[in-house]
C-alpha cells in the first residue's frame, strides 16, 4: 500500500471514531489525537492543534483547549519515556504543556500556557511562568 492510500485509511478511521464519539470532525485534519480511546466525555471547546500521545491516559469529562500538547519525552539514545496520566473533570487551559512521567490528579486546573513535568495534586490550579 502506498503512502497516500495508508494516510487516507487512516483519515478515513480517525473521522469515523471522531464522529462516533461527538467530536467536531475538524479535529481529524487539525489535531493529532488518539480518538479511539479518548472517552466520549472529553470536551474540546477550539479543537485546534492538540497533540494527545497514543498512550496518554486521559480520565471522564476533562476539557482540553487549542495548543496542548499531552505526551512524552524522548531520551538522548532514542527510546520514549512513559506518558502523562490525566485524572478525571481535568481542564487543561490553552498553550499547556503536558510531558513525561506525571500525574495530573481529579479535578485539577491547569493554567494556559503552563509547562507540567512533575505530578500535580487533585484539585489544584497549576500555573508556571
């Protein structure tokens, strides 16, 4: 199979589990998110360039905003880190950064433009400048 007819079976998958969970399709030409197994409650109010890693977990009902990038970090010789855990009710505000070995605890708040590279507490507001 060629490079294009991969890229549009897998197009073709993304729009279908996009639109089998409610999800705005523009999300599949403007996002790199796993949506098979994202949950069906995970709210992206501007679905624009958010970037999910394939092995993210992400809890119920958290909200993720233009910008985020959730994922991992990848060493010197090549090899990937473990990925971000997310709790559930998260809000992830927009331009966050998310990498790495961490834990974001249930209801967590964390602020836009905010880098996270260690565990933040349940029912905190995280901010970094």
């Amino acid at each position: 199979m060629n490079r294009y007819l991969a890229y549009c079976l897998k197009l073709t998958t993304n729009l279908v589990w996009c639109l089998r969970k409610g999800f705005s399709p523009v999300m599949v030409l403007t996002c790199d998110v796993p949506f098979k197994t994202v949950p069906a409650s995970t709210r992206f109010p501007h679905p624009l360039s958010i970037v999910i890693g394939t092995r993210v977990v992400l809890g119920e009902g958290c909200v993720v905003r233009q910008n985020v990038t959730i994922g991992t970090k990848r060493w010197v010789n090549g090899s990937v880190g473990p990925q971000p855990q997310i709790g559930n009710g998260v809000d992830i505000g927009a331009g966050a950064i998310i990498l790495g070995d961490v834990s974001v605890g249930d209801n967590a708040v964390i602020g836009a433009g905010a880098f996270v590279d260690k565990p933040v507490p349940a029912n905190t507001i995280y901010i970094s400048h």
